[in-house]
C-alpha cells in the first residue's frame, strides 16, 4: 500500500500533477491519437489540485485526500 501513500500525500499530488501537464504536452505536441494523453494528462492534473485520490476507495479508504490521509493516520 506504500503507493496508495504516497499519490495521497502532498509530494503524490505535486507528482500526478507535473505527470499530467507532460501529458499534456506530449498530447498537444504530437497531434492525432495522442489527444487522449492529453485528456488522461487533464484528469492527473484535476485529480491532483483538487486532491482527491481516485484509488481510495479500493483499499477501503475516502477519495478526499485530507480524510484519505487522516484514516492513515488512524490506522
């Protein structure tokens, strides 16, 4: 689960988002097909500065990064 920790933590969330502004760019760049890296790029980076944690809920913990970090916490 050491993962699921770290996309949820700050340093995760800084991560999914320079990931998605590269697909972004790699999308917008080479044109054709590669559009759809550019809408899996958008929802890295939407996912990130909204903090949500799409993963959560698969190992039994919130989508809210603030409440998916504190059941961390909690055990």
């Amino acid at each position: 689960m050491g993962i699921l920790d770290f996309l949820g933590s700050p340093a995760g969330r800084w991560a999914r988002m320079i990931l998605g502004a590269v697909l972004i760019l790699l999308g917008a760049l080479n044109g054709g097909w590669a559009w759809v890296l550019a809408g899996v790029g958008a929802v890295f980076v939407l996912v990130g500065a909204l903090d949500v944690c799409l993963l959560g809920p698969l190992v039994g913990r919130p989508m809210n990064g603030k409440a998916f970090r504190a059941a961390k916490r909690a055990g």
